[in-house]
C-alpha cells in the first residue's frame, strides 16, 4: 500500500520541522507509538485506506477561529464525522469563524493538510469527538500531509490536553 513505518525513536531520514516537533513531542510523552509515511493522507478516506482501518480510526484536526478571543481552537473529530459549527461554539463559549492559513501556522506552526492535534508552537483549546473512544487504535496527522501516527485514544486525550465533547453532525 505504499507504506514506510518506523519507530520514531530510530528515524534518521531527514525530516520537515514540523515531523520532527510531532515526533519529539511524542518522545517527551514517552506513549509508544508509529509514524507511518505514505502518499495516501490527504483525505481521512485515503488515509484510513493507506493504513488498513475504519475512516472512523483517523482523527481529523479541524481547527476555528475564536471571533471574540482571535485564537485557533482545535476540533479533533473521527474521519467519518463532520464539525456542528453550533456545537462547537457553545463549546468554545464564543463565534467561530473560518480560521486562515496564517493564523494556523502561527499558533501551531502546521501547514493546512498536517495540522497535528500535538506538538503546537503555542497552546491551544482542543475538544475531541467521543467517537475516538471506541477504538483501541487511532491514527493523527504527524505535522505533514504525508505522514500520520498511531495511538490510543487515551493517549490522543493527555496529549493534547483535550476535553471529550459532543460537537458532530448528526
């Protein structure tokens, strides 16, 4: 399937800075886990497709902006399932609004594509989709189109300081 898997703790290929922040902040957390490369990311179907599971097993990183705050505010969802903008401003107690490519890249330091829900150049307020829960594995966005890494989903939840909330679409 066009896949290249390593353990993070013996890459030595050279890396984008943004894989590198995602794989050291793997590190400092100590949780195992694997970074997979493969061209197929770009999508949460393509990517549950290149790594062999339910689309519901990815973990899409949608990020708003706060209208009245001006800040990024993460929305980590299953592949499957889509943001309730109402939902997710109740939650996020203020408007949200679309969130450009500058704003993304200066307070995650990601690219639009490779948006990681950890290893952010600055903090930010993440909510995840409870549906995340219902597996033993999930797999992220590793801070490039092209790569993602798997975890639990307790791990995904102490990783990015996430409160579990109900903001889908039904």
């Amino acid at each position: 399937m066009g896949l290249v898997s390593w353990s993070y703790e013996f890459q030595t290929i050279d890396m984008s800075k943004s894989l590198k922040r995602v794989r050291a902040a793997l590190e400092a957390l100590g949780a195992p886990t694997t970074i997979v490369e493969t061209q197929l990311a770009r999508t949460a179907a393509d990517t549950a497709k290149a790594v062999d599971c339910d689309i519901d097993q990815i973990a899409k990183s949608i990020i708003f902006k706060g209208e009245n705050s001006g800040e990024a505010i993460l929305f980590v969802t299953a592949g499957g399932n889509k943001v309730d903008p109402a939902k997710a401003a109740e939650l996020a107690g203020e408007p949200l609004g679309k969130a450009d490519a500058s704003l993304i890249r200066l307070q995650t330091g990601f690219a639009i594509g490779g948006v990681s829900p950890i290893g952010h150049l600055n903090p930010i307020r993440a909510f995840v989709d409870p549906r995340l829960k219902d597996f033993d594995q999930i797999w992220a966005a590793a801070g490039t189109p092209n790569h993602v890494f798997a975890c639990t989903p307790t791990d995904l939840l102490n990783f990015c300081d996430a409160q579990v909330s109900d903001f889908t679409a039904k």
